[in-house]
C-alpha cells in the first residue's frame, strides 16, 4: 500500500515564531529600566508588527478555506481574531502611552510589561486552538491537494516568508530549521531581526492603565 502524502499543517511552524516573538518582547519589557522605554517599545512594534503581518497571511489564505470547509470553526476564529485585534490595539496604546510619560511615572513601563503578558496569555491560547482544533478539523474536510495548492499561493504570494523564520530562528527545532531552509541544521543562526513592525508610535496616546 502507497503511504499517505505527509499532511500539511498550516500553523505550526509560523505559530512557533510567533510565540517567540511575544515572549522576547514581554521578557524585554519585563528586563526595562523606565529610561530604556524606547528600546523596549521598539521591540513590543517588533512583535505586534509579526502578529499583525501573521493575521494578514491568515485572513488572506486561511480564512476564505475555514469558510468553505468549516464555516461554523470559521466564526469562531473570526470571533478570537477580533478580540485578540482589540487587545493588541490596545497594547499598541499601552506602548505610546509609556512612551509619553516614562521615565517621569516608571510604573508606565510596568503596566506595559502587564499588557504585554496579557495579550500573550490570549494569543497563546488562540494559537493553541488553530493548531488543536480548527486544524486536525480541516485535515478531516480538506483533500490534501487543496492544502498542498493553498500553501504554493501562498508561497508565491510570499516568496521571502521563510524570513520570519531567520527572525526567530532559535523557536525551531533543528529539523524544522532545515526544512523551512533556515541555516545549519544542528546551530541555530544568528537572528536577522529586520521585520515587519508597527509604525511610529501615535502622538498623544494616553495609558490605558488596567
Ligand atoms: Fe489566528
């Protein structure tokens, strides 16, 4: 008997680099003096910049085949997407707002670092549930080829996506590293963090304080 073609997992591999991401940005805040508030929104952009750069890659490839194969999956993905937009707006206000008034009121960078955690706490659980849920559903309603044909429009839509990769390479393990063409297999290459970030911070944002 022919062995089954591999199966195609949309999110995995991208979701590790997200969660990397995240992490170093809330760890950096976490590490923050109130006069290093400038470097530390610069890597909370960092990271709203690749979450944000993701949902465009999700809601251009992903989507419209959750609403042809799992509409009812796709309304609840629509419905995390939405909540997880709000509270990473409102991070994006958090940041400007300690910008503003740090180190003058150092508890702004505390409050930042708390609402960086916070969105994490969300986007980990969102993740989890596109990789444990909405994607073994799909491999259930999908023929393999559609996946296969998703992932070559998205590729020549994207032709440097493995970028997010030599970004965050240290989120792969060995193997991964080497399928997704990210450096030597057994190193882990030096991070090349030129990537996607929000724009400049908003003048005359306030702290949202939570
Ligand atoms: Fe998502």
């Amino acid at each position: 008997m022919q062995d089954a073609p591999p199966l195609i997992d949309l999110y995995t591999l991208p979701h590790k680099a997200i969660r990397a991401a995240v992490a170093h940005a809330a760890m950096t805040v976490g590490a923050t003096d109130p006069d290093g508030i400038a470097e530390a929104a610069s890597a909370v952009g960092e990271a709203l910049g690749e979450l944000a750069a993701h949902a465009a890659h999700e809601e251009e490839f992903i989507d419209p085949l959750l609403e042809r194969r799992l509409p009812d999956a796709a309304i609840e993905v629509a419905e995390q997407h939405r909540r997880l937009g709000a509270t990473i707006d409102g991070v994006l206000r958090q940041r400007d707002g300690a910008l503003a008034v740090a180190p003058e009121q150092p508890g702004a960078v505390l409050g930042l670092y708390r609402a960086l955690q916070r969105l994490a706490a969300e986007n980990l659980l969102h993740l989890d549930h596109e990789e444990t849920v909405v994607m073994p559903a799909l491999w259930v309603v999908t023929p393999p080829h559609e996946l296969q044909e998703l992932m070559a429009s998205f590729r020549a839509a994207h032709p440097d996506a493995a970028a997010l990769y030599r970004r965050w390479p240290a989120a792969l393990a060995a193997t991964e590293r080497r399928l997704v063409g990210v450096g030597e297999a057994s190193t882990v290459p030096a991070p090349e963090r030129q990537g996607p970030s929000y724009p400049k911070p908003r003048s005359g944002a306030v702290t949202s304080g939570r």
